[in-house]
C-alpha cells in the first residue's frame, strides 16, 4: 500500500480586522498549545486524517525502472475529477470487456470519470488510431491504451503526448522510443517462459509442439513467442515449430489441422501465448479423435478458457493479473495528473491456472463486477 507523509498542521491565526464597532484585536494559540479541556477536534484535527492532494505539473514519463503491482499499491487521492479513457482492442472479447469493468472499478473508488472506447472490429488498427486522434480534441486528461497494433498507432499516440495527454500502456508495452508515461502489465517473456516450461514438463520433454501466435507487431504475442520458442530450444527431444493465428479461433482450428496432417501422433501439444486460437486447436484435436493425445494450454481465465479447464480440454490456462493491469492503469493516471511520481513498468502477477486453483483466479466480467 502507498505511503503518504501526513503534514503536521501548526495554527496561528493573526490580527483581523472587525469592522462596525472599530478594530478589534485578537489572538489566539497554537493548536499544540491548548488544554485537552479547550481544544476542540475542529481546532486539532487527528494526525491520521490525510491532507488533501494539491494538483502540481502533470507527470508525462515515468521514471526509469520496474516495480511490482504489490508495491506501486492501488490507492491514490485524485486532486480533481479527471477524465480518463480507456482504448482497448474490442469490447466485445471478454477479456477486454473484464479490462473495462477493472477500469470502471477503479473510476468509482477513485472518484474520476473513466469512458471507453474501442474498435468495432478486433485488433482493427485504423479505427483505432482514428479513436486516439479524437481524443486529442474531446479533453480528456490521461488515455489507457491496449494498441490493436504497437507501432501502428505509435503516430496517433506521440502527438497525445505532444498536447499534454499522458498515455498509459495497459497489457501491451509500447515502443522504446515514445515518451509514455508507464506500462502496466505483465513481464511478456517471463509468461512465455512459464507457459514453456509447464508444457514441457506436461508432455515429458519430448515431441513435437505448435507453438501459435497471435498478431505480429503486437509485443504481447511477439515477446511471448520468442520466449516460448527460447525455452523449448532448451529441451533437446522437443521440437517447435510457430505460426500466425491471429489470436483467432478458427485460425487455431486450421493451423492445428494443418500439424496434425504433417506430424501426426508425434504432435504432442499446442501452445498459445494469448487470444482465442487455443479454442480452435481444440476443436480440431475433438475433430481427429486425438483427445488427451494432444495437450493444449488456453491464455487468460475468461468463458472459453474455464470452460476448457473444467472439462480437460485444456490442461492449463494462464492468469496475466487482468484486473490489476486496468486498475493500477487508473491508478498511475492519477498519480501522475496529480503530479506524482510513477514507475515506468508496472509489472502485474502471472499464474498457471488448472482445475486447482480455477475458481480462486476467475477473470471473467462478471467475477470482475462482484469484487
């Protein structure tokens, strides 16, 4: 949790003017002078009761370094009632409709306006770049970002920035060299590690792996790949091949049909680093009658994902700490319109999830609302 230094309060109240009778001259004590039997809790207030923050210059970069979700906290005291708005790939996908509740959450125990936006299509980068230029002009304080594309919308993003607007990256980290203000989300190479090593271990160390991707240019499916395909590079009797599915289900289907015609039974597992493509290669696996001969992991802790754990289809899913990236995406927007000080990377919790610990790291919308 934040710590804040609370200001000792010293009361000295001066001459003042009287008016009507002529001048009257009063004086009165300090506060840490007075007798328990005149002081008053008006005139000497409780220590603990936190002063008020003053708005200072908006912080538009953070600074260099990472800190855990853990300790950058999830409290702040707005100095006015901001707008923030948040930009996601697609509401209609329930993970970014749990990122909006998060947001929305943390909009109400903050006490700051959060509006959301985003493409009618998924991952559609000119609509979403069109979203971010608007808002140049609709006067918002801060944006929360998941760019459709990283370096597509890098333009769209700089000239926020350029009038004043900080921009958060939420999930999804943005480029190197544009001056946003923090990322909040998990280590992407860390997850892809994780995800590897506990395929690999599921399948014995050996066979042969589809490793599917999601959208290229998107550092989430980017840098989780690469770290995937690192690690398996570590385990002398698996072999590893990747492809592009988009983070779809029926390109998973295909690309999952596609390996299995070309390895047959020495496919032993497939693996996906985010989105909605491990559905699909389910649904192929059922198709060919290879259940339970083929492992599958899902990504994120929504609808298709419990439902696949629960019943076997997939062995494992993975938690990439959803709320607290949209929550503390609010709470470093506030901080820094406030004129405090933010990480540049705030790093959010990963979790293997299977049938033990399913219900406990539930990320669906409406396990999001009940919090």
């Amino acid at each position: 949790m934040r710590k804040r230094n609370l200001m000792k309060q010293i009361i000295a109240v001066a001459c003042a003017a009287a008016m009507m009778t002529g001048l009257i001259a009063c004086t009165s004590k300090p506060a840490e002078q007075e007798t328990p039997e005149t002081a008053t809790e008006e005139e000497n207030p409780a220590e603990e009761k936190e002063t008020p923050v003053a708005a200072g210059e908006v912080v538009m970069v953070g600074e260099d370094g990472a800190m855990s979700a853990e300790e950058f906290g999830m409290d702040a005291t707005a100095a006015k009632k901001y707008t923030i708005a948040v930009v996601v790939k697609n509401a209609a996908l329930p993970v970014w409709e749990a990122h909006i509740t998060a947001a929305q959450k943390a909009g109400e125990a903050l006490g700051v306006e959060v509006i959301d936006y985003s493409p009618t299509k998924a991952d559609n980068v000119e609509e979403q770049k069109r979203i971010l230029e608007d808002l140049i002009t609709t006067g918002v304080d801060a944006v929360i970002l998941a760019p459709a594309n990283t370096e597509a919308v890098k333009g769209p993003v700089q000239d926020l920035i350029d009038a004043g607007i900080p921009v958060i990256y939420d999930n999804t980290m943005g480029p190197s060299d544009v001056d946003y203000l923090t990322y909040v989300g998990i280590d992407n190479y860390e997850a892809g590690v994780m995800i590897a090593e506990a395929m690999a271990e599921k399948i014995g160390e050996e066979g042969n792996v589809l490793v599917m991707e999601g959208v290229p240019g998107q550092s989430t499916s980017d840098i989780r790949t690469e770290a995937v395909m690192d690690t398996l590079a570590n385990y002398p009797n698996i072999t590893a091949e990747r492809g592009v599915t988009n983070w779809m289900t029926d390109e998973g289907r295909k690309m999952t049909e596609d390996y299995i015609t070309k390895w047959g039974e020495d496919l032993k597992a497939c693996i996906s680093v985010g989105g909605n493509q491990a559905e699909g290669a389910v649904e192929a696996i059922k198709a060919a009658g290879m259940e339970g001969k083929i492992l599958v992991n899902g990504f994120d802790v929504q609808e298709p994902q419990v439902a696949a754990v629960e019943s076997g289809d997939e062995v494992f899913t993975v938690s990439q700490g959803v709320y607290y990236q949209s929550y503390m995406s609010v709470v470093a927007a506030v901080r820094a319109l406030n004129g405090e000080s933010v990480p540049r990377q705030i790093n959010c919790p990963i979790t293997i999830v299977d049938q033990d610990n399913l219900e406990e790291m539930d990320e669906r919308p409406e396990a999001f609302k009940a919090r």
